[in-house]
C-alpha cells in the first residue's frame, strides 16, 4: 500500500506557482521604480540606489528571521503539535517587530554617519536625496518586519496565494504613490519613499488583520500583552541568525565584486549591470522553490518522514532543474533583441552576452543544488553548515577564483561570473549533495 502524502501535487502547484508571480513582481516594479525616479535626476537615482544598498541588508535579516519562524513552526505542525505551531508563529511576529524596533531607530540615530560616511565621498546632490530617501524608508523598517512574518506565516500553512495578492497589492500602491508624488508633486527621491512607506505599512497592517483569523491553522493571539518565551525565541533565532549571516555576507561579496569589476572600466559596470538584471530573472523559479522547500521539508522532518522528505526534495529538485533550464535557455536566445532596448556599444554588447552565458549555463546546470537544496538542509535543522560552507566558498572561490580568471587567465570581467557559475556554485553543489545523501541532517534538531 502506497503511503499517503503530505502534500498533493496540486498543493504543491498552489505553493510554488504564487511564490514565482510574487518573486517576479518583485523584480518588475523594482525597474518600474528606477525609471520613475529617474525622471528626478541622476542624483536621486544614485541617492536611492545607495540607501537601497542598506534596506537590502535589513530586509535580509528579517527574511532570516522569518525563515527560521518557519522552520520552527512547520516542524511543529508536521508533528502534530498545533498549539506550540501557533504560538511559535506569534513568536516570530513579536521577535521580529522588537527587532525592527531596535533596527530603525539605529539607522535614524546613524543616519548621518550612512550617508556621510558609508557611502563615502558623494556630491553634495546626491547626499541630499539619499538623506531624505533614507529617512523615509527607516519609518518602514518595522513594516517589513511585519510583512516577512506574515507572509512566511502564511507559506508555512502552504498558502502562497494570499501573499501574492498583498504583494501585489503593495506594489500597485508603490507605483501609483511614485507617479502622484514624482510626476505630480515634483518630490523626487522623497516622494519615492513615502510611496514606499505607505505600501510596506497599508500591506503589513492587513497582513496582520488576516492573521488574527482565529481560524486559521496558524493565527496571532489577539492580545497586546506579550511574554517571550525565551524557548521559542532560541529556536526561531538558532535557525534564523545563521541564515542572516550568511545573506549578509553574500551582499557584502556582491559589493567587492562589484568594485573588481569595475576596475575594467564603463562598459564592463554597464555589461554587469544588465547581467545582474537578467541573472535574476533566470533564477526566478529556482528562488520560488527555495522559499516552498522550507515549508515542505520541515513538515516532512517535523513528522520525523525522513523518506518523504528525501521524495520531495527530489522532485522539487527536478522541478528547479526543468523550470531554470527552461527559462534561462529561452533568455539567452532572446538576448540579442533584450541587448537592442538598451542602444549599447558592440563590445559592450558582446561583455554582457558572455557573462549572460556564464550565467546561464550555471543556472541550468548547477544551481538548485548550490542554493536550493541548502534550504532543504535548513528545514531539517542544519544551518550552520550551509552558513559555513557559503562563507568558505565565497571567499575561495567566488573572489579568489574571480580574481584568478580576470587577471592571471586574462578572462577580464567575466572572469568573476565564470568564477560565480563555475568554481563558486560548482563547490556548494557537490558539497551540500554528499551533507543530504550522508543523512546527518536527520539528526539534528529544531524543536
């Protein structure tokens, strides 16, 4: 007799499909957003992009944050313990908004030293815009808290769907607020972020709303009088901290190889730039079934089905590998008439087709086991290997091999995507496949 699955095929579908519409928005208003300051100059553009530099770390640590919460609530509910999932869901929520708490007022007490000094010698202009855009967006620090609670709430019940109608809901917010208060007002980079500020508040005061649907499999208490539960908090935090590391220190590396490339001049800034643009798109289903494996593979663990979990990461797996190859193969055919929107220089043209290239053939080949199967680990419990082998492989082999192939081999530029796709991707992929097939995640615990 075949055993029953925890989840279905279409249950999967309506937890991997949303995620990739949400994902994909993501990216789409986030260009809709450049062009839409850009209308205020080149100042505010430089001025939002720098702060966005920050807000990207913050976001980072909540979204670890919520990860963790996840783990530690869908454990719980794979073994069948509702009550302690539903309280670890109010956990995370209260953790992460006395986080944001801590977090906001830190960037609006620093934020003269960020714009003054982080960012460097920046003309007075940009300074300027960067002040007033960084002012605004600290005010949603504990917004975004809040929304990655929530939605990673809702992913941990396998329900994608409504967090794509809130994010969809905040970024139709975000564009309507950008033109009323860019193109009418003349606001700039200032009218960009209370844009920003009203859509993160309006989606994570719903989101909030939603879950206090006593109801729900996993809701918040309706109370305002909160006790931590010291307990909760370690579990939630053992998982999420190291996640936050590990994503703060991927960020960092994109900066230092950003400064590398940029040594070989404006037309490889501009070919990275694109690249980077592309990259993210390609990876887009890969990114979905990253965030849905946290949710299926700690139920999995959390029912102590170590065979289900085994079945499902395989077919997710098989799922990221078709869905990548897919998607990234048809952008690099399409290359040619995606390079002709931007008017570049036939070699700058020609830099950023071979470093779409690198790209593509690590996204299709290597990818879901260098970053999709990690999560798999992490929902079993064991993160701080995946912690320490992304730090050990950025810095060997991402900046050391970039450095080798640029200059030594003469690669130049996209000697660093080589380096990204090939050495970098290629080293946590045999890795972490020989950390699942030798089972010690099996033994470590969460909850």
């Amino acid at each position: 007799m075949q055993q029953e699955r925890l989840f279905t095929p279409r249950q999967l579908r309506l937890l991997v499909l949303p995620l990739i519409v949400e994902l994909a928005l993501k990216l789409v208003v986030g260009m809709v957003d450049s062009v839409m300051v850009a209308s205020a100059g080149e100042a505010a553009v430089s001025g939002v992009s720098l702060v966005d530099t920050v807000m990207q770390l913050v976001i980072y640590v909540f979204a670890a944050m919520a990860s963790g919460g996840a783990v530690v609530a869908g454990q719980y509910l794979g073994s069948g313990n509702g009550e302690k999932a539903r309280r670890a869901a109010d956990e995370l929520m209260w953790l992460n908004m006395a986080l944001s708490l801590v977090i906001m007022l830190a960037v609006l007490l620093a934020s003269r030293w960020i714009v003054g000094s982080l960012f460097g010698q920046i003309e007075a202009q940009v300074a300027y815009h960067a002040s007033g855009y960084l002012f605004y967006v600290a005010l949603s620090i504990p917004a975004i808290a809040i929304f990655e609670a929530g939605t990673a709430i809702y992913r941990t019940m396998g329900n994608a769907r409504v967090t794509m109608k809130l994010s969809l809901l905040m970024n139709a917010i975000n564009c309507a607020g950008n033109a009323a208060l860019i193109y009418g007002l003349s606001m700039g980079a200032v009218g960009a972020a209370i844009a920003t500020l009203a859509a993160r508040w309006v989606a994570a005061v719903i989101v909030v709303g939603l879950l206090l649907n006593q109801k729900l499999e996993l809701h918040l208490f309706k109370s305002l009088r909160h006790r931590f539960d010291l307990a909760l908090s370690r579990q939630i935090m053992s998982v999420g901290v190291p996640g936050g590391v590990e994503n703060g220190i991927f960020q960092l590396g994109k900066i230092v190889l950003l400064n590398l490339t940029a040594t070989f001049g404006t037309s490889a800034i501009t070919a990275n730039a694109i690249t980077q643009t592309l990259a993210s798109i390609q990876v887009i289903p890969g990114s979905a079934i990253s965030l849905a494996m946290v949710t299926i593979i700690a139920r999995c663990v959390g029912a102590k089905d170590y065979a289900q979990a085994r079945y499902y990461n395989k077919r997710l797996l098989m799922t990221a590998y078709i869905s990548l190859a897919a998607l990234s193969g048809a952008i690099y055919l399409c290359l040619p008439w995606i390079l002709s929107l931007y008017h570049l220089s036939p070699a700058t043209a020609q830099l950023t087709g071979d470093m779409v290239l690198w790209h593509t053939l690590g996204a299709a080949l290597i990818w879901p086991l260098a970053f999709d199967l990690p999560s798999s680990l992490r929902a079993a419990g064991d993160v701080k290997f995946p912690m320490l082998i992304s730090i050990l492989s950025m810095w060997a082999f991402r900046f050391g091999g970039a450095y080798l192939l640029a200059y030594p081999l003469g690669m130049g530029a996209v000697g660093v995507w080589a380096a990204m796709a090939l050495l970098d991707w290629g080293f946590r992929a045999v890795i972490y496949c020989l950390r699942w097939r030798g089972g010690k995640w099996q033994r470590m615990r969460v909850i």
